[in-house]
C-alpha cells in the first residue's frame, strides 16, 4: 500500500509542477498535451524507469515543461519524428517494467495500440505529439545487451 501511495504522490508531483511551470511560462495548454501524449504513449508501450523516484520526477518535470516550450517541430522534422517513433514502436513495444506484472498475453494487444497512438499524429501533425512520442520511445529502446 505504502508502494502504490509513493507512485500516485509522485505522479501528482510531477503533474503539479510541470502544470505550475507551463502555466508561469505562458505554456500551460502545451504542456498538459505533452504529459498526456507521453504518459499515453508510455502506458501501452512501457519504457526505462529511473533508479529513484526523485530522479524520475525532476526528469519527467523538466521534459514536461520545457520540451513543448523549446522546441517546435514541423514538415519533414515532424514526419521524421513520426516515422523514427513508429519504427521504435513496431520494433520494442511493449517494454514493461519488470515490476509491471502485466500478462504477455496482453503484450501484441499493446503493442498495436502504441503503434496506433504514433500513426495518429501522421493525421494530426501534432509538433507537441511528435515531440512526446519520439522521446517515449527513446525510452523502450534495450540499451542492455541482453545475452
């Protein structure tokens, strides 16, 4: 119980202060997309996980806030980003946690829905959605050589 307690805390953290900084740097809307389209993305293709809960909630606030604040993408940068991500998507999604316990039945199921979620931004041509999904899944990449 103490365990899922710290995950809901430290979720809302992060959602608090990305929302607070997004808001102070006039960006709030975009930031709020951003942390939806990430978090979307990262429940259905799954990802690398911080060792501690502090690093991951500075990382995950400074990504929030500043990605969709800094950077703007568009034409053939977005569709790179767009066509990277769905690569990334079709070759390692899902990557679970080791801790997430989900079923690997469930896992082609996930993977077709992450690979919907980036094949929607082809659509939408979305800068913030781009951004969110291309840095989500940097993070299902294995960077461990598995032997």
């Amino acid at each position: 119980m103490e365990y899922s307690l710290g995950i809901i805390l430290n979720a809302l953290l992060t959602f608090a202060v990305s929302s607070l900084i997004g808001w102070l740097l006039g960006n709030f809307e975009a930031t709020l997309t951003f942390m939806l389209c990430f978090n979307l993305l990262r429940l259905c293709s799954g990802g690398f996980h911080l060792k501690t809960a502090t690093a991951c909630n500075i990382a995950s606030t400074l990504i929030y806030s500043f990605t969709p604040y800094f950077f703007a993408v568009s034409g053939t940068i977005l569709w790179t980003m767009n066509a990277v991500s769905l690569i990334m998507m079709i070759l390692f999604a899902p990557n679970p946690d080791k801790n997430a316990q989900i079923p690997v039945k469930w896992f082609p199921y996930l993977k077709c829905v992450s690979i919907l979620l980036v094949c929607f931004n082809f659509w939408i041509e979305s800068s913030n959605m781009a951004l969110a999904f291309f840095i989500q899944s940097l993070t299902i990449i294995p960077w461990e050589r598995r032997l």
